[in-house]
C-alpha cells in the first residue's frame, strides 16, 4: 500500500493529536531498544529450528513460540504459515535493528497475515509490498508470498522510512502507507494489543 505520494513528509502531526504522536515515538523507541538488545546471537538461533529457538535472551523481546500460538489463536494461521511468519519477523527485526511488534503490527493492519494479499494498486504479500514503488528492492524476487521476501523487503523499505524521518514513527509510517490518513494511528493501537497479547501467551 505504500509509495510515493504527494502527501510524503507533509501530514506528519497534523492527523495525530501531540499527546499521541508522543507516545508512539516512545513506544517506537522501546521496542526498538528491546530489538537492539538481542544482539547478534538471535539470528544464528533462529536459523535452525530446535529447542532453544523456542526463546529469546532478551525478556523484551517475544519468542517465537509466542508469536507462533498468537498468530494461530488470533487470525487463524496454520501452523506452517505462522512459524515461517514468526521465524521471518525476528530474524528481520535483528537484522534492521526494528520492533518485531512493530513489524507484526505493520502486517496486521496491511493484510491481516494473508501472504497471498493483493491491494488494488498492487501491493504484494503480508506487509503489502508495492513493486512499482520499489523495483530495485524486488528486482531479483519471484515470490512476493513468500514470508522470508516479503518481510525482508518490508522491513528495509520501513527501516529506511524511520532513518530519513529521524526516528518519527508517525512520518515514517505515513510513507509506508502512501498517505493514509490514521494509518500510523492504527499501527500503533495494533502494536499495543499485539504486545499485551503476546506477553500473556
């Protein structure tokens, strides 16, 4: 859903009441923290499955058992799809040094976790990537489906989003969506019942 627009970087505040905008830069900076945190041990754990990638070091961190049973109990994902969603959002959370519920938030309001999405202007996948936007990112990709590339390639567009606004979590999500007006609001809102959620699973 998300591309150029003539609307980039001119709503930022003014859709979003301060006392709002306040609060999902704080909880943007949080999650962030906790991602950062995790270091550079989470990826090597993720990449085989066995035991141990049931867990996280980090307590702010949510395992992968955790985000596997609420995308099951929530939104109805097979058990095969929800352990390829879970497994590619914390790897690329790693790597991009990113919210993992950030990204399951991103994925929630863009496509309800259906990898196979397709918005009338053509944005592909669980975070809804749009290949006209970004061509030099899915030049060498042949399955938007696929979890692992759509949420690789989600991830650095929103990382790249969040470095150009310095850090703003409404500016940044404002590209992400092309303009949409209380998307950063419902991202946000998301986030934080996907986090209550995750923590009492």
């Amino acid at each position: 859903m998300h591309g150029n627009s003539a609307l980039d970087g001119v709503q930022t505040q003014q859709d979003l009441c301060p006392k709002f905008s306040l609060k999902a830069i704080v909880t943007a900076i949080v999650f962030s923290l906790a991602a950062v945190s995790q270091g550079a041990d989470a990826q090597s754990t993720l990449a085989a499955p066995t035991a141990a990638s049931d867990t996280t070091p980090d307590a702010g961190m949510p395992a992968l058992s955790d985000i596997t049973a609420m995308l099951r109990a929530q939104f109805r994902v097979a058990p095969s799809e929800s352990m390829k969603i879970a497994r590619a959002v914390l790897i690329e959370a790693d790597r991009h040094a990113i919210s993992p519920v950030l990204l399951l938030a991103v994925m929630s309001v863009e496509s309800s976790f259906d990898r196979h999405a397709v918005s009338n202007a053509g944005a592909r996948g669980l975070m809804q990537v749009l290949p006209a936007a970004h061509p030099q990112l899915i030049a060498d990709t042949t399955d938007l489906s696929d979890p692992a590339i759509n949420v690789r390639i989600g991830t650095t567009i929103l990382r790249g989003y969040l470095d150009e606004s310095g850090g703003d979590l409404d500016a940044a999500l404002l590209r992400y969506s092309g303009g949409g007006r209380g998307y950063a609001r419902r991202v946000v809102l998301r986030m934080q019942h996907l986090d209550a959620s995750l923590r009492h699973e």
